[in-house]
C-alpha cells in the first residue's frame, strides 16, 4: 500500500533534489524510522541518505543548548522561591506546586505569551476574588453559616495568599537570568531563545523539508514561516478534505488557520485529497459490554488476516495501556512477529510494589528504648514478596505467623531480621537522606539474586537506573532536608511514568501502539480500542495555574486544542486505510457511563457508517450444584478426633466440639464440615480496629481482670463496698485488657488510636454499668473466671456408644444466696427467652437462641465437671447493650419463666444434645448446606458454595 511518508519520499526524489543536501523534520523519531525505510526501498543504487530530525531536535541545535532534568529545574526554581517568598515551604510540599509552575513556564515561552502580563492580570484577577469588601456584614454572618472557611479567614493568610500569586511574574523573569547564568534550560525557554534570535539565524547549507505537522506552538510556527519565507523550505502536509472544508470539523482547526496564512499558505497542496468520505463501507464499530473482552474481539479480528498479508500492515491503537497485557494475551497463534512501541508500565512490575513497600516500611518505623519496631502491615505486605519468600521461606512464613496469632500491632526487628541476608537488608530504620543508599543496596542484591531471570534483571536494570537519575540530583542539592512521606510520592510519581522498553523490530510485524505514536503512519487494516467519549479523545481539562480566559486570551493552548489534537489523530489514520474497526464499551468504568467516542456519533452523521456491531459476552446463568460431601472413611477418621479415647496418651489428642462449632453445625452441616473436619480457617489478620469479636475479648479480659481471684485462692468474696473500691480501678483493667489483647508489655506506653480512644471510654462506662448492677444486687462469691471447661456426652454411633468431647471457657461463675450463677458475657443483641429446649436444637426455627444454646452448654461443662454439686445452677446472659435497662435481667427464662436451675432441664437437654451428635456422627447423613440462604450471608465459606 501507498502511505503519506512512501508518497513524500517518492515526491522528495522526484524532485531531483540531492539527498545529502536535505534535512527532513518530521514530528516524531517513529515517523523519522517508517519515512527512511521507504526511502531505502525507493532507492536502487548507493546513495547518502538525508538527515532526519525531530522539530524539537532542530530547536535544540539552533539554540546550542538541550533541557535540564525536570528534578534538577524544580530544585532551581525552589532557590529562587525561597529568596523571594517570605515563609517559604518545604522543598517537598513545593514540589509538586514546582511541577505546575514549570509547567505554565514551558507553555508560555512555547506560544510565546507576555509572562509578566499574563501573571500581572492573574494576580489582579486572584485580589478581585479574595476581595469581600462589598459584603455587608449581614451578608458576611449568613455566608459564615453554610461556609466555615469563611469564618476562619484572617488577613495575615489572605495577604500570604495573594502574594503567592504576586511573586510568580518575578519568579519567572528571576528563573531564567538564574538558568542562563548555570547554563541551564527548559524547553520551552530553549524555543523563545530561538524565535528571539530568528534574524541571527544563518541561512543553512543545507534545505529543509517539513514532513506531516498538523499543531503547532507558535514559537515552531514563527521557526517554520522564517525557513519558508527566507531560506526557502518546503512543507508537505498529510490532510484530507472532509475535515479541512468543514468549519464544523475540529480536526481541520489548524490546519484551516495555516491555509489562511500568507506565508504558510502557499505551502498547500493545489489538489487537497479527499478520502475519508468515501470510506464509510469499510468502517465497522463494535460495541461490547465489558472493557477486557476487547482483546477477545481483537483476537477474532486478527485470525482474518492471511497468511500472504504483511503483518506490519496492521495497526491495534490502544488509547489506554492497561488493555496491552490482555491483548497480547488473545493474539492469535499465526501472529509470530510483533512490535510493541508502547513499552511495559514498571508501575505493574513486581519490584516496583515491591520498593514502594519498602519505603511504606520506613515511614513507620518505631524507636524506643533504643529497640526498633514496624509497623505489622507493611511488614506482612514485604513478607509475602517472592523476593523475601525466595530466600527464608520457613522464616517468613514464621514471622507471618507469629504476627498474626499473637497480633502483633508492632513487629520487633530481631524477630525479622535473619543472618546477612536480604531480611537484613530490609528491616532496619534509614534516615530520609539515605534512602537512595538504602533502596539501591537491595537492588543490587536482588540484581544477583536473580542472576538467571532476564525479566526481572530488566525491572531492577531500569529501577536501577532511575533511582541513580533521583540521586544525584538530591546529591547535587545535599542543603535540602527531606522528609520520608515526599520520598514516597516522588517515587511514586516518578516510577509511574517509567516504561519498559519491549525488545522488537520496529519495522515487521504487528504494531501495537498508543493514540499519539500513530501520527503520520498508514496502516492496510486499523483496529482501534477503547473508543468512548473520556478514553479517545481523553477527557479532564489542562492542568494549569493560569485560567482559562487568561489561557485563551494570550493564545496558550485550552482543552479545545488538545481535543481538535486527537481528532486529528483520530481521522488521519482513515487517509489511506482499507479496513477500520472501532471498538467501544458499553459498561461503566469508574463512575463513568460507557458511552461511545464523539468520534463514532460524527461519522454516523456524516459519512453514513453502519450501525454498531453488537458483542455479545455469553453469560451463564446457570445456578451453583448444591454441595453435599459424604461420609467416606477418610471424613468419617477426621470426625473421630472428636471422640474420647480409651487411652489418654493416644496420639493424635482428641479434639473438643465447642459450643460455636455446635451451633455452626446446626446453621449449616456443610459449613461445620469446611471449618471444623476439612479445617479450613479463616484467614487470620492483625486487628487494628474494633470489630464486635475484639470489643468482646477486650472487655471479658477487663472484667476478669477486676474480678480476678487471688494466687493460691479458690474463691474470692465480693461485697458492695468491694465494688464501690473497685470502680476507680476501671480505666487500669480496661488499659490491662488492652495491653493483653495487643501484647504490650506492662511498662510499655500505651499508644491509643483515636478510635480506640473513644472505644476505651465505652469500655469504661460498660463495666462500670455492670458494676452497679452487681453492686445493687447484693454480695456474691466469684468461684471461676474465664474458666475452661473439658466435658462429654455420650453417643449413639455406627461402631457403638461412644464419648463425643466437648468444651468451652464459662466467663463467670459466682455464688450468691446458694445458687451458682453461670455467667456468659455478650456484646450483641441476644435475646434471653426460650420457647423450649427441643426449640434449642431445631435448625429449622429461624428464632432459634444461639446464645441460650450456648449457656445450657456451659451448665452442662459445669455440671459434669463438678458430679458432687448439689446447689442449683442459674445459667444467664450478660447482655451489655441491654445493661442500662432499669428491668434488666441476665437470666434465661422458659416459656416466661426464669430458669432458677438447670438441673431440672438437664436430662433433656442431654437427650436432645445426643441426639444432635448422633446425626452428626451418622455415616450415612452427609454434610449438606442448609436451604437457607439468608444464612450464608456473613459465612466465610460462601465464595466456595457460589451463594
């Protein structure tokens, strides 16, 4: 096929022109790649080949000079800052204000705007809108009560406000006396140099041609009309008819603009080609539901392509780079040759998260008593890296361990570090200054580490590499403090824009590219990705200091331009196209509706294109099978552990039935059988927060710790004036039961988190609350506290009667006035009424009382721990949202009445116990999942059931 650069090549040596005489300029390097192929094929015998510029190229040749490094100019422009401004910043809040700063610089010099107009206007503009003279002070009060920050203004941040703005106009003529004295520059301070000094431009000896520009900034304008007017140049311009006569069309704006210019003009071509709109048959749009399936549909359209056709002839434009991965995933098995021009984000590479936990580690460090600590989240993110698992698997996952189950809020770092290893290297406090040290230390390790691994050489080669770029520009600045917070968000923001290059022909195969990388190229077949409105053209506007009427004033680029930008983009790679596909979503992304690209609504309004194709993405609606899991012999083996063993030195131990896995098993057999016989755990984590499980073992630890019975003591006696002592000991105990829970030694500081301060106060009135309550009720005598007892039953099973073993902690018993009083402590919303004991065993009463379950159990415990009691016992439940109540009573009651003594429930509640672990033990019962499913709402395991 015929392409614009084939075409300009071909037009270039018809010319007769000498070709070691030329100088091409062309937009970009890519297109400088495509335009010398062609020339080469062009050519049939030896000959010098011109030399092929980027414009940017020939801006930096005439001014003698190239740009400084974005870091080092922002260092530069923070000097002059700090000179100028009278309470300067920190270099690391400054700059990311530096980034915009030096971004309007560029844009002004690049279109030549007045700066110290532009920032004399804008600082008048900022003083009218902080101005609130003309206010009434009626007007001044009803404002301060909707907006609060406009009660707190005071003059002395108004004045600092407005001399932030006052100062820019002088910072920017200051900064470019400073770079020209270093010899430093920007790029666009290079282009106005340039401009400035046109008439001291020589003429070369050598003719320039302009290949395939569409926008310019005017400084590249002025340059172009000067070559043109008084050496001679020439332009060729890649443009088609349908947008250049249309006013309506944006992708002719400028283009429109420069055939009206008396020196630009002339340049155009006398017969403008008119291709596009004789193209709506062969463009086909796709629309799908989902953002990923597009790769499947890619796929598709490639397994078209013959095995004769070149591959280099098609083009898959992705306007957004996190379709490369899935794409190249669905190519299919004919495409063996590919060119990736857009390069691999290092952000998705695994050393990346893996440095960005590193520096997450450093900004937790803990320091005291001269021993160090981290934080438990950025240690446990570390310790799941293949870099760290690689070298000590049994350390780190013992470490993992140790975290988790004994919750370790602060890991010590002689629990982490292991020999000279890489634990070594990563678990210890660096100030902020040595971070760079620090970081390429573990790089270099991991470089040898992984010696054989050619892909994660290249993420650490290119890590490396930047991390050395960051450090000698802080090096060169040593004055500069920083803080580790700024060390991670310019990691953050620097590393996220570095690629890694894929290894490829640039000439043969299928070329995958991004939106602005296609400009001046022509492709037999286009496919284009992720054509919606926000994607192609990109939505948001331009990120600026300077506003948009003062943008638009002095003729700096607004969103309009950069909008006629891609649409240009977007129609000239239809010039000479043969096949185009347009793909697009439907579904939303990120608050986004998935609407098609303003492109697409265009040329079905005006070229008449066919309606989308529609993709549909097969669902299955078929339901979940049921799970139902036998009782072969290995279930029924790993069931038997909950049974007595004749021998009490038998290994494996018995394992004890709790009352949770006896009421898991009555919500669901299959949810017993996944955490109780297959042993499936939920995932443990370090608790931060106060879930409802850590509010409850904080205050059981608090009340135990009030009512705890002394060494040596079988009881302890409890009197109203014992409580009335006691209360002034509840913010210790509540503290106790805090250190305990986060494993906190005694003379350690107790560091509270704002939640758990407020929590710590709950805390204190609850058992306060429970004290009163205790109080009022008279004297009583604590006999056990968060107690574990070991118990059984008797059970039918297939091989005989047998002894199923159970167990559970009972949170308190005491003895008062002959009766002992069976405690259970809940922080939910438990209900103490019983309609009957067999209700306590029916899984199919939706109302059935867990905690009522669960307390007759503890009586039972109780009951078979102590055959020789003869006093009655009262099992009750503690609810203590229910604990303020002036009617509150703890204990059960069946069918309205208390239940003054277990005893007398005892036989059949045992029976019905029985009867429940006989089912359980029935080999010919399976576990299946209940048919409720308002059930497995909260259930760990419902990922597996698909409920």
């Amino acid at each position: 096929m015929n392409s614009f650069l084939k075409d300009t090549a071909r037009q270039i040596l018809d010319s007769g022109r000498k070709l070691d005489e030329l100088v091409i300029v062309l937009p970009n390097r890519r297109a400088g790649l495509f335009f010398t192929r062609h020339l080469g094929e062009l050519i049939d015998q030896p000959v010098w080949m011109p030399e092929v510029r980027t414009i940017e190229q020939v801006f930096y040749g005439l001014a003698g000079n190239t740009p400084a490094d974005e870091l080092t100019l922002i260092f530069e422009l923070y000097e002059l800052y700090s000179q100028i401004q009278e309470e300067p910043e920190d270099f690391d809040r400054f700059y990311f204000w530096g980034e915009l700063i030096l971004k309007d610089f560029n844009d002004l010099d690049q279109f030549l705007a007045p700066a110290k107009t532009v920032y004399q206007n804008l600082a008048e503009i900022k003083e009218f809108e902080s101005d609130l003279s003309f206010l009434t002070e009626d007007q001044k009060e009803l404002i301060s009560q909707f907006w609060l920050a406009f009660a707190r203004q005071n003059e002395s941040e108004k004045e600092k406000f407005l001399r932030f703005w006052q100062i820019l106009g002088r910072l920017y003529s200051d900064f470019q006396h400073r770079l020209r004295t270093v010899g430093m520059a920007y790029s666009g301070q290079l282009y106005r140099q340039v401009v400035e000094n046109l008439q001291q431009v020589e003429k070369p000896w050598k003719h320039f041609i302009f290949v395939g520009f569409n926008a310019f900034t005017l400084a590249e304008e002025k340059l172009i009309k000067h070559f043109v007017k008084e050496f001679g140049a020439e332009v060729y311009w890649d443009l088609d008819a349908f947008y250049l006569e249309d006013k309506l069309q944006e992708a002719g704006l400028f283009f429109r603009d420069y055939q009206k210019d008396p020196v630009l003009g002339k340049t155009f071509p006398k017969v403008i080609p008119d291709e596009i709109r004789h193209k709506s048959d062969r463009i086909k749009t796709h629309s799908i539901p989902l953002k990923t399936n597009q790769a499947n549909l890619v796929g598709k359209i490639l397994e078209e392509i013959g095995e004769k056709e070149p591959l280099e002839e098609t083009v898959i434009v992705l306007p957004d780079e996190q379709l490369l991965f899935p794409v190249l995933h669905m190519l299919p098995p004919q495409i063996d040759k590919l060119n990736v021009t857009m390069g691999y984000p290092i952000r998705n590479a695994p050393i990346y998260a893996f440095l960005d936990g590193v520096l997450d580690l450093q900004r937790f460090v803990k320091v005291r008593d001269g021993k160090t600590s981290f934080y438990h989240k950025p240690v446990t993110d570390l310790l799941s890296f293949p870099y760290l698992k690689s070298e000590n698997p049994q350390h780190a996952q013992e470490v993992l361990d140790s975290i988790r189950a004994n919750n370790l809020l602060d890991v010590p770092q002689e629990m982490l570090v292991k020999g000279n290893s890489i634990f070594g290297l990563v678990f210890r406090k660096v100030e902020a200054e040595e971070i760079f040290d620090y970081l390429g230390n573990l790089i270099q390790y991991l470089a040898k580490a992984y010696h054989d691994d050619e892909i994660q050489r290249s993420y650490l080669f290119q890590a490396f590499k930047q991390l050395n770029r960051i450090r000698d520009v802080f090096q060169s600045k040593s004055s500069k403090g920083l803080r580790m917070d700024f060390v991670l968000k310019l990691f953050r923001q620097i590393f996220r824009e570095l690629k890694l290059p894929f290894e490829g022909e640039p000439l043969q195969g299928l070329q995958l590219m991004g939106v602005l990388e296609s400009r001046n190229l022509d492709f037999r077949r286009v496919i284009i990705c992720d054509v919606n409105e926000g994607s192609f053209p990109p939505g948001g506007g331009i990120n600026s200091m300077i506003p948009f009427n003062l943008r638009r004033a002095f003729g700096l680029p607004v969103q309009e331009q950069n909008d006629a930008i891609y649409a240009y983009t977007f129609y000239r790679l239809l010039h000479r196209t043969e096949e185009v596909h347009l793909i697009y979503t439907t579904s939303s992304d990120q608050g986004k509706a998935g609407e098609m690209s303003r492109f697409i609504q265009q040329m079905h309004a005006e070229l008449g294109i066919a309606k989308p194709e529609v993709a549909m993405v097969p669902v299955d609606l078929t339901p979940s099978a049921p799970i139902s899991v036998e009782k072969t012999r290995a279930v029924t083996e790993s069931l038997k552990l909950y049974l007595r063993k004749n021998d009490p030195n038998a290994f494996p131990k018995a394992k004890a039935l709790s009352a949770s896995a006896i009421n898991s098993y009555l919500d669901c057999r299959l949810r017993f059988y996944f955490r109780y016989v297959a042993g499936l755990k939920e995932k443990e984590e370090v608790v931060t927060g106060i879930d409802p499980s850590t509010f409850g073992t904080i205050l059981h630890s608090a009340m135990e710790f009030l009512y705890e019975i002394g060494e040596g003591n079988a009881s302890r006696k409890i009197d109203t004036h014992g409580i009335e002592r006691l209360k002034p000991q509840v913010p210790a105990a509540v503290d106790r039961a805090i250190r305990k829970f986060y494993n906190k030694e005694e003379n350690e500081e107790l560091e509270l988190s704002g939640q758990l301060q407020i929590v710590r106060e709950i805390f204190v009135k609850y058992l306060g609350a429970i004290l009163d309550y205790d109080q009022k009720n008279g004297d009583f005598e604590v006999i056990g506290l968060e107690k574990e007892y070991p118990s059984g039953i008797a059970v039918e099973t297939s091989e005989g009667v047998a002894e199923v073993v159970l167990g559970g902690v009972i949170d308190r018993m005491d003895v008062k006035e002959g009766v002992i009083r069976l405690i259970d402590y809940k922080t939910g919303k438990d209900t103490k009424n019983v309609k009957s004991i067999a209700s306590l065993f029916d899984r199919d009463d939706k109302n059935r009382n867990k905690a009522a379950m669960q307390t007759m159990l503890y009586a039972h415990f109780y009951e078979t721990g102590h055959p020789e009691n003869q006093l009655p016992l009262k099992p009750g439940i503690f609810n203590i949202k229910e604990i303020y109540n002036p009617q509150f009573n703890p204990f059960l009651k069946l069918e309205g009445d208390e239940i003054a003594d277990y005893r007398r429930f005892a036989e059949e509640f045992r029976t019905g116990l029985s009867g429940l672990l006989s089912e359980m033990f029935d080999p010919t019962r399976p576990f299946d999942q209940t048919e409720k499913v308002e059930k497995c709402t909260y259930c760990a395991y419902k990922e597996i059931c698909g409920r």
